[in-house]
C-alpha cells in the first residue's frame, strides 16, 4: 500500500550516463558547412567590435586634454561628482561595525613615506590661502583634543574593503582652532616632502567621522599605514586617506591631488 512519497531510487552512474547518450543522440545538430560560416560570422563582429574600440579609444585619446586626461572623461568625472553631490546628505553618518569585526588592512601607497623621519620631532604645519603659517601642531597637541574612536569601511578604488578600528581626533576640532578654516570652500594636505598630495572639500572635512587618525587597531600607526598622523574618512576613497599628513592649507581653489593629475575623479565620493 503506497503512503504517496516517491519512493523511487537515486540515478547510479551508469543510469546517468545512459540517460546522457541518449539526450545527446536526440539533441539538435548543425552541419560542418553551417558550422563554419557561424564561426566566421562570430569571428569577423568579434573583431569589429574590438576595432571599434580601438578606434573609439584612440579618438578620445586625440582629444584636447584637460588635467592630463583626454576631456570627454574629465567631463564624466565632473558629472559623476556632481551625482555624488546630490545625494550627499550634510551630516549623514556612514555605517559602523562592531570592533570585532574589522582587522589590519593592506599597506597599499607608499608616495610620500619612503623616507625616514623622526617621529618624535614631526608637526603638522597649518596654512592660510595664500600659503603663510598660521599654526603647527605636534602630536601632544593632537593628542590634547578630545580622542575620537570609530570602526568603519575602508573602501579601495583597486575594489576591496576592509573593516578598521581608528582612533584620533576630529578634523573639525583642528578647524575650530582657525578662523581661517570658516572661510575657505577647499582643504589642501601634503606630505612633509610633498610628494603625495590630497584635495578635499570642506564638506566632507567637516564630518564627524574625517578624523586626523593616529591609532590603527587600537594601536599607534605604523610607518606604511601613515605614522605619526594620517588622514581618515569613511565618505571617500583610500586614496584621499593621506598618510604622514605634513601640511594642512586652507584654500578658495581647488588644490592639487596626486591621483586626480593622474586621471581620476577629483572629488572620490562614494
């Protein structure tokens, strides 16, 4: 007496095989001729298609270049930005995770820390728009303001992330110190001997989680990650995370940016 369950076997291999051969016997098939002629046909729009594209490519590449970039694609940057602009919400916080789940991420970039420093005799020089010092700070005076920790997304252009516990101090509370800062659209930063720089709106300066980041994993920065100071903020791309920060300007214009010279977007949002 059957109870309605399916009571039927498992396949073997040789049942398997069998039910194989004989849907290949039955399967549809073309003749060599027509095989042919579809193995050109596929061949001669593959190859158009690749022609075109290196055509097109080589046409923008011709174009009058704008910031060392051909201008259609300084153009697309400029409509990218202004996407991430409008949906950019002024105080809107980027996700947090719990301490546990972030880790040590890679040490990509080197620009601007092959050299060795003294750390203990290191200060973060402080410009006005016209390049006159208008304040230094050592690391006990960024360590004096209130200590910030938070545990966000690291996010890199070359397509990974990483999850990292940081500890410093708020941007905002070094902009608090100069009237300067209130007036200025732009933030310019550099590494002590200037190879690396980094241009940042005040906007996103001015969030509470763009932090001057002295801890990483809840200890101090190393060489590569950036020591003694680095920059940090999870509303941008690691390329704008500038390590061995050695000057901060406060600018009208937009400033100079390593990457951005070098053909990508200047504003990074993501």
């Amino acid at each position: 007496m059957s109870d309605g369950k399916d009571k039927r076997q498992p396949e073997t291999d040789a049942e398997r095989a069998e039910r194989l051969r004989a849907q290949a016997m039955t399967a549809p098939t073309i003749s060599e001729d027509e095989f042919k002629t579809k193995s050109r046909r596929s061949f001669l729009v593959g190859g158009a298609a690749a022609l075109a594209g290196v055509v097109g490519w080589k046409w923008i590449d011709m174009q009058p270049k704008v910031d060392r970039i051909p201008a259609l694609l300084r153009t697309n940057h400029e409509v990218a930005e202004k996407v991430w602009r409008g949906l950019y919400r002024p105080g809107a916080m980027a996700p947090t995770f719990p301490i546990s789940a972030s880790g040590m991420p890679r040490a990509n970039g080197r620009h601007g820390l092959r050299e060795e420093i003294d750390l203990d005799a290191w200060s973060m020089q402080i410009l006005n728009h016209t390049g006159q010092e208008i304040g230094r700070m050592d690391m006990d005076a960024i360590r004096a303001l209130p200590k910030v920790e938070m545990t966000t997304e690291l996010k890199c252009i070359e397509g990974w992330s990483q999850i990292v516990h940081w500890g410093g101090a708020r941007f905002s509370d070094v902009a608090a110190m100069y009237p300067e800062a209130s007036q200025r659209e732009y933030v310019g930063l550099a590494t002590p001997d200037g190879e690396y720089t980094v241009g940042m709106d005040m906007d996103s300066m001015m969030h509470a989680q763009t932090l001057l980041a002295y801890e990483m994993q809840g200890e101090p920065l190393q060489r590569w990650h950036g020591a003694p100071l680095r920059l940090v903020t999870p509303l941008k791309y690691g390329v704008k995370h500038i390590k061995r920060i050695g000057t901060v300007q406060f600018m009208d214009t937009r400033p100079e940016d390593y990457w951005a010279e070098r053909g990508y977007d200047w504003y990074i949002g993501h």
